[in-house]
C-alpha cells in the first residue's frame, strides 16, 4: 500500500485529563504508525513496559492486509503479537467468545502490560475491548476500525460490551484506548451495504450537533459514495471530533450530554433485536429507521416540523439507507425498547430533534404514543 505524505494524517485529539489519547484518521500511510503508537503507549503505565499483544480480528478481515500490516507496525516497536481470528458477525459479540479470547491472553501468559488490538469492525472493537477492560482489571487497548461505521462511531469514546441474546450491549464498561488508527483506504473493501451503514452515523451527527455538517452531506453525497478518500477522511474526522467533544464534557453519561448521541438507538435498538441480529436490519440500517421514527415522535410533540423529517429522509434514501419498518412487529419493538438503558423509573427515554444540530433527551411520549407511531411505520 502507497504511503502518501503526513499531511494526509488529521489527528484528533480526546481530552480525558490522563486518559487523553489521539485519534489518527489517515490515507494509507502505515509507516507513520510505529512512532505514533510507541509515543502513545510510553504516556500510559502500562503501555511503556508492553512486549505483547493480542490483535483480534474475525473471518472476513483476516483474509485482507490491515492485521498484517498491524502486526508490522507493532513489530517495528518492539511488540510481539500473537493474532486471534473469531466468527464474522454479531453473534460474535457474546460472553462466550470473550471466554475463548481471555483463555488465549491466558496461554500468552499475558500480564498487566498486555495490549488488546481490535482489527475490524463495531464488532471487533466492542468485543476486544471488553476483553481488555475485564482481563487483570484491565489491558491497554488500542483501536484499528476497519468499517465507516466504526470509524465515526465505536471506536471513539470507550464504551465496550457485549450483547446477552436479548439485549444489546447490556454487558460492558467504559475503557478508553492509547490511541486509534484510521485509515479511510479501507473503506475501498467494504461492501456497499456496509458503507451505507456507517453513513447512517455519519448523518446522525449533522442532526445532533452540526447543522452545516448536515448540509455538507447534503452537497457531497456523490463523492461520498464514489468513496472519494479526502471526502471520507473529512466525514470521518469531522464525526470524531464531534463525538470526541461530547465525550470530553460526559464521558461514562453522567451529566446526559453524552446521551445525544443515542439519537435513532432506541428505537433502532429495538429493531435489531425484533429482526434478529445479523438479520434483515444492519445496525447502521436500524439506526436509520430509527432516527426516522424519532423524527416523526418529535412531530408528534410538535417539537419539529414535517419538513425536518422529510429533509431527513431524503439524505438517509439518497444514501441508500431504509427508512420504514414494514413487516416487524411492533408490540415486539416496543418491548425490547423498554429494556434500553437510558430508560428511567419505567418510562423510555428517547432523544428527539428540536432544530437541525440540536436534540435533547426526554420522556415525553407515552407508551400509547409509541405504540401509535410504531403500528404507523410497520404497516
């Protein structure tokens, strides 16, 4: 893979007082990995005595460069990596594959210094860092998404889990990593389906945060789906730094600023759950459904107006994302939305637009108004 000059490298910083870190959204450009990741490490107690690491991976990645060229960059500094290859998908998120991958740590006879190397997608990185908050209290970790929609989304921010099989993410914890690397060029592997899914988030943070964004993606939606490298390395860092500015301000959800980015979740949760993971909704699928449906709750309240739904729409279908819930059931949406962990004192809590680049948390709708919006949509 060229390796194309520095500047192609943005960097965006995630101010945690002692748990800062870098995130480094680049074209290519491996070669600048070694020094940056090795500066990382020596900040943290545990990074700067690392001589090991687990790089976890699944099927489908494995077959691609990125954990090779992960594991040269690791080698360059000094770091042994022994790689652990899981099941595409899902249901890979789960207690028991996290067994299978703390008995390898085990097997490395792996202490405190250890770093957990997610290579791929959402998947990998929730599941690898879990793996590192949990195993000895504690393992550095450091981020390499493979996938857009983990570029701008769970690869930033800490938040790791696992699923239960009828709860998504229910287990997990907050671990912040050393550093993330981004390299936009592996957006050139992914299937289309799964680019349209990361640009469901993408979108999410022009309705929540950044109205000009929101237009931005409005303008450059062809190049963006043409897979234009400066167009994506701009949506990617433009997402971070967003998603690295609520982080900074709420970072484990205690002030509910951090709860803004959860827009289209709830009820996108709930529709992954009713279609069955790995089922006919994607995530970033379900998010986009999900926002819609917020966006008409928020109608209801008179919060918005129709027009700001439908501008919604129009992007999310000009992305090719879905935007109705035909065929789910919804008294099975609602039920699983009723397990979400925002929700409060058994009222479900859901975050609606007010303005294009401003949402807030609320309880407002009743039960009966969901069951009315969910029946409308599923029809």
């Amino acid at each position: 893979m060229p390796s194309p000059p520095e500047a192609s490298t943005t960097t965006v910083p995630v101010a945690l007082g002692d748990r800062s870190y870098d995130v480094f959204v680049a074209e290519g450009g491996w070669d600048a990995l070694p020094a940056r990741l090795d500066a990382a490490l020596r900040r943290t107690w545990a990074g700067k005595s690392c001589r090991k690491a687990l790089i976890i991976t699944d099927s489908n990645v494995a077959a691609l460069a990125y954990p090779g060229l992960t594991r040269d960059a690791l080698a360059a500094i000094g770091i042994d990596a022994t790689a652990a290859v899981v099941p595409a998908g899902e249901a890979s998120k789960s207690l028991d594959v996290a067994a299978t991958l703390f008995e390898k740590l085990v097997a490395m006879a792996a202490d405190r210094h250890a770093l957990v190397v997610p290579v791929g997608g959402g998947v990998m990185g929730d599941l690898g860092g879990f793996v590192a908050a949990t195993f000895a209290r504690g393992l550095p970790l450091f981020m390499v998404p493979t996938t857009l929609l983990s570029q701008v989304d769970s690869a930033v921010g800490g938040k790791v889990g696992v699923n239960l099989p009828k709860v998504k993410n229910i287990v997990g914890a907050f671990h912040q990593p050393v550093a993330v690397w981004i390299d936009v060029a592996t957006n050139g592997d992914l299937p289309d389906r799964e680019l349209r899914c990361g640009l469901a988030e993408v979108v999410k943070y022009g309705v929540i945060l950044d109205a000009p964004f929101f237009e931005e993606l409005e303008a450059d939606a062809d190049a963006i789906l043409a897979r234009r490298p400066d167009r994506l390395r701009r949506i990617v860092a433009r997402s971070c730094e967003l998603k690295a500015d609520v982080v900074s301000k709420d970072e484990r959800e205690q002030t509910g600023l951090r709860a803004v980015l959860n827009f289209g979740h709830t009820i996108g949760h709930g529709v992954e759950a009713t279609a069955g993971y790995g089922g006919a909704f994607q995530h970033g699928e379900a998010v986009a459904v999900g926002m819609v449906a917020e966006s008409r709750l928020a109608e209801r309240l008179g919060w918005v107006d129709a027009a700001f739904t439908e501008r919604l729409v129009r992007l999310l279908a000009r992305f090719g994302l879905p935007t109705s819930l035909s065929g789910l059931d919804p008294a099975a949406i609602l039920e699983s939305m009723g397990r979400d962990k925002k929700n409060k004192g058994g009222r479900v809590r859901l975050v609606l637009p007010r303005r294009m680049g401003h949402v807030e948390l609320t309880d407002a709708p009743s039960a009966d108004d969901l069951r009315s919006l969910l029946e409308d949509l599923c029809r």
